[in-house]
C-alpha cells in the first residue's frame, strides 16, 4: 500500500487478494470473483482509501445484520459498498467522483439494480457512514499485515516494508506480554513479601518468648545446688535443727567430762559418737529455707 508520491488509478493485486479472501472467510456459502473485484477497482479508478473505507462498510454490514451478509451476493455488497464509499469521500462534480451509471457500466448491471443495492446497504447499517481517524488506521494496518503475509505465503522472503509492518504487530503483542509479565511478578512479589514477613513476625515473637522463660526460670549453680549428700539428706524444720543442735551439745560436754574422769564414760549411751569427736568431722544439717541474700541454702554445721 505504499505507493509513494506516484497516484495510481486503480488497486494492486494483492489489495484485489485480500477482499476476495474476506468473503471467503466470512461467507461460506459464496464467493467474490477475483476478475470482477480487479474489473471495478480498474474501471472504477478505485484507490486505495475509498477501499478500505469500502471494506469498513462490508464489516459494519456483517456485524449489524449478518442474515442479509451470508444470503446476498457477494459481488452486489462489493458493488453498493464501493459506490457509498466514493461518494462519502467524494463530493459531486468533481474528476474523481463517479456517478451511479458509470458503475452500472463497469458492473454491467442496471442503474435501477445500483440504485437498489446502494440504498439496501445504507438501510442495512442505518446510515451510519462516519469513519473515526482510529477505525482508519487500524484498517490500514490490517490491511498491511494481512499483505505482507500473503507475500511471504508465495514468495517465501519478505521485503524490509514487510518487516517493518510486521514489527508492529510484534511490537504490540510484545508490550501485551511484557504487561501481564509485570503483572503477575508484581502479584508473586506481594504474596512473597507477605509469606516472609509472617516468617519475620513468628520467629521475632518466638525468640522474645524464649527470652521471657530464661529470664523467670532460676539459675541453679554448683553455689546454690546442694550436693548429693545434702540432697540425700532429710530435710529439718528449723525447730528440730535446734533440739539436735541442743542435744549434740550436752553430749559433747559429757564426753568432755567422761575425758577428765575415765569411770563416768558410758559406752552405751554415746555409743560410737566419741569417733566422731575425735575425728573432729562436722555434721552438715541443711534448712528447708532458701537463702536469698546468698543464693544459697542455708547449712548449720554441728561438731
């Protein structure tokens, strides 16, 4: 579709090609003649614009009644869509328009059957013949892509035209991809963030609760554990403790008198304890009363 500055009077080939396959595809049930369609864009002097906004009239037509599309010949549609389009881009009287019996001649119908045709197809889509700049654009890129890719169908190679249109596309559908790409890494990022940060959350909580347990839990040291005899021993009310105390004391100062004076030694009634005085060994008695000053238990040593 890039003719330059060179006007040409009538459509490429390739722009014959793509509204023969149109119909095609969007009507099963029959087809346009590629002689016909190349017959009115030569004798017609059909350009390229009145073409596409031609074929954007077809499309509307099968969009608003599709019934009428597929039972009507496809060569009376081509027909009607190629008189409203000059005429909407055309004013009278001037060397470009044509009139109605002009392509009664180059369709080899009647006047009467294009002045039919034209006003069923106006019907068929209310009369809506406005065409917006984005709806003309994006036609003539159709148009384009769907060129360049029936030039590289037949002749397998492409053109560096063709690879700039074609790049477009790509272009497009890259910027689609790499926006649902940041997308979804945006969303794994939050879900992520959040899964470590109740990660964070749980072990700060659980390293402050180990904390507050060590803290309440006492220290038990060699200073503050009794030892194995201690902890074998009974433990004593500090009222027994001192009537123990008391007695050991009234049996030392026996035995210190039964020592100046051999004959008042009884054997039986301290039996063994004089070892015991002779050896000079403490008895350790332990309290049930925890010291707090000290960290300590309290121990009462007896000789």
């Amino acid at each position: 579709m890039n003719y330059g500055q060179l006007r040409m009077d009538n459509l490429t080939m390739p722009l014959s090609e793509m509204v023969v396959d149109y119909f095609d595809r969007h009507n099963p049930f029959d087809y346009l003649d590629i002689g016909y369609a190349s017959k009115l864009a030569r004798d017609g002097c059909v350009d390229p614009t009145t073409l596409i906004i031609a074929m954007l009239y077809v499309d509307r037509l099968r969009r608003a009644n599709p019934e009428y599309f597929v039972s009507t010949s496809p060569d009376d549609i081509y027909l009607s869509a190629l008189v409203i389009a000059g005429k909407f881009l055309q004013d009278g009287g001037l060397d470009e328009f044509i009139w109605n019996d002009e392509w009664a001649q180059c369709s080899s119908k009647t006047v009467q059957r294009v002045n039919e045709l034209e006003l069923e197809i106006l019907l068929k889509i209310d009369w809506n013949l406005h065409v917006s700049e984005k709806e003309f654009k994006d036609a003539v890129e159709s148009a384009e892509q769907w060129i360049a890719l029936h030039s590289l169908k037949r002749h397998n190679f492409l053109t560096y035209n063709d690879i700039a249109v074609l790049s477009k596309k790509w272009d497009t559908s890259w910027k689609q991809v790499k926006l649902l790409f940041t997308f979804t890494g945006a969303i794994s990022a939050t879900y992520l963030g959040t899964f470590y940060l109740a990660l964070l959350c749980a072990s700060i909580y659980q390293s402050e609760l180990s904390v507050d347990v060590v803290q309440t839990t006492p220290t038990l040291t060699n200073e503050t554990m009794p030892s194995t005899s201690a902890a074998s021993t009974p433990s004593f009310n500090a009222t027994f403790v001192y009537t123990m105390n008391e007695k050991l004391m009234n049996l030392k100062s026996i035995i210190n008198d039964s020592c100046s004076n051999d004959s008042i030694i009884q054997k039986p009634i301290i039996p063994n304890f004089q070892k015991l005085i002779q050896r000079r060994q403490p008895v350790v008695v332990y309290n049930n009363n925890f010291d707090d000053e000290n960290k300590r238990w309290r121990e009462i040593e007896c000789y």
